[in-house]
C-alpha cells in the first residue's frame, strides 16, 4: 500500500473516531469503517500517527475530557463517564498519566497541559506533496483579501522559542510541532493561539525570530511550563489581513496569496505605515472555512 492510501485510510479512521467519541469503540469497528482487516489496520494506523488505535482513542478522550473539566462545572465522575471510562479511579489514573496532574486537580488550577490534537492524516500528506506547483498556481490566481485595523492592549504572551527558526517549518523541525496543544489548553487566553515573527527587541541572543505562543491578561500569573517563557507585550496598532475560504490541502498556496496581496498593499492610502518593530507579526492556524489570516504592526502617519 503507497503512502496516500495509508493516510486516506486512517484519516477516515480519524473521522469515525471524532464522530463517536463519547461512545465505545472496538477495533472491529474501525476496521470495517477502513475496510482492511483488524490486523491490517492497527499496523498502518500507528504508522501514520505513531499511536496504536486504543491509545489514540484514550489521548483524544482524556483531551476532550480536560477541555471540558477547564470550561464546565461538571464533576469529575460524569466526565469520566461521559467519556467511557469505567470509573473515576481509571479515570483519574489515565487522565494522571497522559498530562502529568489529577483531573480533580486540573478542574481547581486549571495549568497548561499538553493536549493531544493529531493532525489529520490525509490533509497533511496532499499538503506536503502539492508545493511543487503552488508557485505556478500563484501566478494564476487573483482573490480578494479582506483588510482591517486591530488594536492590541499591553498584554503577556506565553511563547516557546527556538533557536534559529525564520518561518513554521524550520521551527517544527527545532521545537517539535505540538507546542500548539499546550497553548490551546491555556484558559485565560485572550485570543486563539498564534505564529508570531518576532520584532528584533524581543529577540534574546541564538533565539529564533519565529515562535509560538498566546497572548493573555497582564494578571496572568500561572506557572509557566518547562522550555516557555512569559513576556510582556505593549499595546500596538495592527492591519489584518484575510483570504477567502479555501480547501484545506490548499493552506501553502493560499498563505503565498496573502503574502502576494501584502507586498502590494501600501498603508499609507489609508493614513498608516509598516511599523515591524513596534510588535510581533503574526498568524493565525490556516483554517480553510474562513481563509488565511495574518496581521502586521502598523503606526498612524
């Protein structure tokens, strides 16, 4: 079997699994929906997300469960239930293993955890083989991107930092790429998660100019997680900028269209300036259903 049927297959797999959740799952089951044997399935499914089906049933159960016990008021027993575990003792000892704390725990403090958030397997594998024709794609395409000014409070920002990273990719390959499942779990988060390009100020020494990170209240005061940082952020001025909605596997061509419409753009119809040293440059996770969004620091003429 090549390497898109396999991703074909377990992304249907992935689906079947997202749509029932909250109810038992057999492998009988996820094998019919991939129409391989039990066998077959288990082999190529870890291959392509490096889990075994049960555990990847558990980690996406105890996400789901932790994303619920950080924004309900629901005991820890009817989560545990809820999600198909026999027990609060069972429960708790996976929910213990998977993030480090106690569910009961977790529900009063409510930390920064690592949640599990796969990337679909398919999306990823017509995403990573369709670059050698984005370029030629680009040339024939002429989309309108929606422009608007934003401002930003002071506010503190929860980031991880590489080491010499300019742009996603390389910063994936120097952090791993699951910095984003700690960010999503933060509750106090002011907006959704983000990829920043950092303004040289805010650069330390054999730091990388790309990071990830998520922007919070000046009183946020939770402990920080191994290998993140909290900064200070002051208030700025920023244009956004938004594609229209496109097909996922379509994500690349679509953010060099963006980029396209910015290097055209010129603020100064509008009364404003490029201002890249007055806040990080960002991006927010590429979203077919509402297009590409990306924002630069701008001052007022």
């Amino acid at each position: 079997m090549n390497e898109a049927n396999s991703a074909y297959i377990v992304q249907k797999v992935q689906d079947y699994i997202e749509q029932n959740i909250a109810k038992p799952i057999t492998l009988k089951q996820l094998s019919d929906t991939a129409g391989y044997s039990p066998w077959h399935l288990a082999r190529i499914f870890k291959e392509v997300t490096g889990k075994a089906p049960y555990e990847y049933i558990r980690s996406r159960r105890l996400t789901q469960a932790a994303l619920i016990l950080r924004d309900e008021n629901k005991k820890v027993i009817d989560v545990a239930l809820d999600f198909v575990f026999d027990s609060q003792e069972g429960f708790t000892r996976a929910f213990s293993k998977e993030f480090g704390i106690a569910p009961g725990k977790y529900k009063t403090k409510t930390p920064p955890i690592k949640l599990f958030l796969p990337e679909k397997a398919y999306d990823t594998y017509r995403a990573l083989h369709n670059t050698k024709w984005i370029g030629e794609r680009m040339e024939n395409m002429t989309k309108s991107v929606f422009v608007q000014i934003i401002e930003r409070p002071e506010r503190k920002c929860l980031l991880k930092r590489g080491s010499k990273a300019e742009e996603y990719f390389e910063y994936c390959e120097e952090v791993g790429c699951d910095v984003w499942n700690v960010l999503t779990s933060v509750k106090e988060a002011l907006y959704e998660p983000i990829g920043m390009w950092l303004p040289s100020n805010l650069i330390p020494e054999n730091t990388s100019r790309y990071v990830q990170g998520v922007e919070l209240p000046m009183d946020y005061n939770k402990e920080v997680p191994e290998g993140f940082e909290l900064i200070v952020l002051p208030p700025c001025t920023m244009m956004i900028f938004q594609g229209e909605p496109y097909d996922d596997e379509e994500f690349q061509s679509e953010i060099g269209e963006v980029w396209k419409h910015i290097e055209k753009f010129n603020p100064e119809t509008y009364g404003y300036q490029w201002d890249p040293e007055q806040a990080p440059r960002f991006q927010l996770a590429p979203m077919g259903y509402r297009g590409y969004i990306e924002a630069r620091p701008v001052k007022k003429m």
